[in-house]
C-alpha cells in the first residue's frame, strides 16, 4: 500500500497565518498520506486528531531510534535532537527531574515580574513613536529576557542569545550548516554558567536543574545543556515571539468581532490564548518524525515497522470530531484540548510559561491601546516560514 500512494511535496503552500486547505482534504479523504519534506526520507503525515494524539503517546512509535537516521526533516543538517530524541524510561527520568525545578508554583510566581516587564517594553514603544514594530519592540525582547533571567544570563549578552534563538528556528539555516557552530557556542556558554552554579548555587532556573535530584539520580552535564540550552530557547522563546504577532494579526486583521468581545470582557484573556493557540499555526510543518516500532494499523493503512510518521499538529486542532465548528474562532469555546503544544511525554516543557507570557503581553498591549491597529495594512506585514515556526517578522501597529 505504502508503494501506491502518492507522495506529496511537504510543507503545504502557506499564507499568513491560514491552515493549508490541503490538511482537511487529507483528514476527510486521506488521513494517512504519504509526504515528502526537503530533506530525508519520506514519511507519513497524519492529520486526524485521534491519529495524531496516538502517534505522539503510544510507546509503538519512538524518537530514539530516528536518531542517526535519515529523518524526514526542513533543514539540510542533521544534529541531535535533545530531549526530543528520547523515549521512556530515560525521557521519564530527564523530565522527572526537569519537573522538579520548573514547576507550576515557580512559574506562577514570575507573572509579577513578566506583567513589569510588558509595561517597560509596551513604554518605550510610546516613547519611541508610532508605528512600532510589534515584533522587534515587543515579541522578540520579551521572551528572550524571561529565558535568560531564568538561567541567569548576565544582560549583557542577552543579544547572544536572541542571536542563537533565532539561528536554531529561522530559514537562513535551512539549506546550511551553521548549527553545529551555535550548538557549540551555545554549549559552551552553558558549561560555564553551569559550572559557576555548581560553585556558587543560584535559586534561578538553571541552579534549580543543576540541583534537581531523585533518589540519588541528577541531570548530567550534556542533559543539562540540551534542556536549558536549545530546549528552553526554541520552546520558551520561539512561541511567544512568533505567538504574540501572529495572535495580534489574526484579531486586528480577520477578527475584530472577537478582539471587541475580549476588549469587553477580559477576564477571557487565558481562554482567548486557548483558542489562538488552537486556531493560529505557530510551527511551519509537521515535526518530530515518531518511528513505528512494529505494524500498525490505521484505518485502511498500514504503517510498517520501521516508517516514519510525522503528526500534522494544526490538521489536528481543526479536526471536526474534536471541536465543534473549528473553522470558527471562538474566544468563548469551552472544550479545547488542543494540542499546540504537543501530546504525551514530549509535551511542551514550558507551556505553562508561554501561556504566562502570552496572557499578561496581550492584556498589557490592549489595556493601554484602545485603538490598537495595523498601521500599514497587512500586506505590509512580513512573514518568516522558518525550520520550527512560523509568524510574523515585521508587524507594523498604531494607537
């Protein structure tokens, strides 16, 4: 079977922040299909929501053995994937002791701390005159300077990394190979802050996960850098500075009804986050190819032991079977397990800290814009399609 479908170029085409029409075509006719990214061998792409929530929790289908292969993928190099590479029980055990330090209460207690941030971030727009980027002034230098608080990265070299985190995510690195020489860089960096907090122990982020400990059993140097270093980056900077602009656009652009009932009530800020998270794209394709451990049956398709299968995360939150209307964005929509930021062991690390960060940013920018608006159109709005996500890369507004 797999020899007779056709294979399809993967990524779909994409425009702002729309769904490719191409994923509901498959979900409805061919849920299982055969795609082909730029790089490594072709796998499948599922689309519905059950085939999705399976392929990233069931413990037939792995991470670890797709290390060292060819694995379908946007960029030309091949590098370890972290954390991301794991399964169960060494993937249990690192986030077991992740846990341990980034924990709810801990995060909860920096919502103070992000709202200051935002009102600094969101006057130095006012004083620097409208239009403003809202990408530049707000969405990019927020996340990265929670991030590097967190792992106590001196000011000074907050530029470093916004440098890095947008090396390891945008496309300039798609058909290169300059990740091996910020892997480095960033490696190195990390092994210095992580040697001066086994020295001088810190109640920050980082010197909470050197700390970290369970029954005798602690993160190893190399766990560390890959968590605090390309781990936290991508996920805990990436979604809010491509969220942010994207979430703005899609309510200043196509939904001024929803952006009037939230003005109205803003008390739906978090479930507002909910449901953009839902509806608006953050990641550019499908990643993360899980690998079948044996036959598995979906439907009508077999997928053989030894196939990848990618989980086409956004098909999933517009699945019909899930969400009522999906199409439609609904800041007030109650039942929404979707699945932004992933399903199963690989769920987001920092999700609880992304939403944070979208919440009080978004409340921040409309509690003191009542006419916040596109300045120049959308068509003067700038998209990057990169390696991880997507979004806005120039956001013109006005007040």
């Amino acid at each position: 079977m797999t020899t007779e479908q056709r294979i399809r170029d993967y990524p779909f085409d994409m425009t702002d922040v729309e769904v490719s029409p191409m994923y509901t075509t498959l979900r409805e006719q061919e849920p299982m299909s055969r795609v082909r990214l730029p790089y490594g061998e072709p796998a499948w792409l599922a689309t519905r929501y059950a085939d999705v929530k399976l392929v990233m929790a069931d413990p037939r289908f792995s991470r670890s053995i797709a290390q060292g292969l060819d694995q379908p993928r946007l960029r030309k190099e091949l590098t370890g994937d972290g954390i991301m590479g794991m399964d169960p029980p060494d993937h249990t055990r690192l986030r077991k002791l992740v846990n341990k330090a980034f924990t709810a209460r801990r995060v909860e207690q920096m919502r103070a701390d992000i709202k200051s941030r935002c009102t600094k971030l969101i006057d130095a727009m006012v004083d620097k005159g409208q239009p403003a980027d809202l990408c530049e002034d707000m969405a990019r230098p927020l996340p990265v300077s929670v991030i590097c608080d967190l792992l106590g990265v001196p000011f000074s070299d907050h530029h470093i990394f916004r440098e890095w985190t947008e090396g390891l995510t945008n496309d300039s690195t798609m058909n290169g190979y300059v990740l091996e020489e910020i892997g480095g860089a960033l490696g190195e960096y990390m092994s210095r802050l992580i040697a001066k907090r086994r020295e001088e122990p810190t109640d920050d982020l980082l010197g909470a996960l050197v700390y970290a400990r369970d029954d005798g059993d602690k993160l190893t140097e190399d766990e560390l850098i890959a968590i605090a270093g390309p781990g936290l980056l991508t996920g805990g900077v990436e979604t809010v500075s491509s969220g942010l602009p994207s979430f703005i656009f899609t309510l200043l652009a196509d939904h001024p009804d929803q952006l009037a009932l939230l003005r109205s009530r803003p008390e739906l800020m978090p479930n507002a986050v909910e449901e953009l998270l839902r509806y608006v794209p953050i990641n550019t394709a499908a990643m993360f190819a899980r690998y079948a451990l044996e036959d598995v049956r979906f439907g009508d398709v077999v997928v053989r032991a030894g196939d990848p299968v990618m989980p086409a995360l956004a098909a999933a939150n517009r699945d019909p079977e899930v969400f009522e209307d999906p199409e439609r964005l609904d800041i007030t929509r109650q039942a929404n397990p979707h699945m932004a930021f992933g399903h199963g062991p690989h769920h987001c690390i920092g999700a609880a800290l992304a939403r944070m960060e979208l919440q009080e940013s978004m409340t921040a920018l409309l509690a003191r814009f009542p006419d916040l608006h596109l300045a120049e159109g959308r068509e003067a709005v700038q998209w990057q399609f990169g390696v991880i996500v997507r979004g806005p890369v120039l956001l013109p507004v006005g007040w």
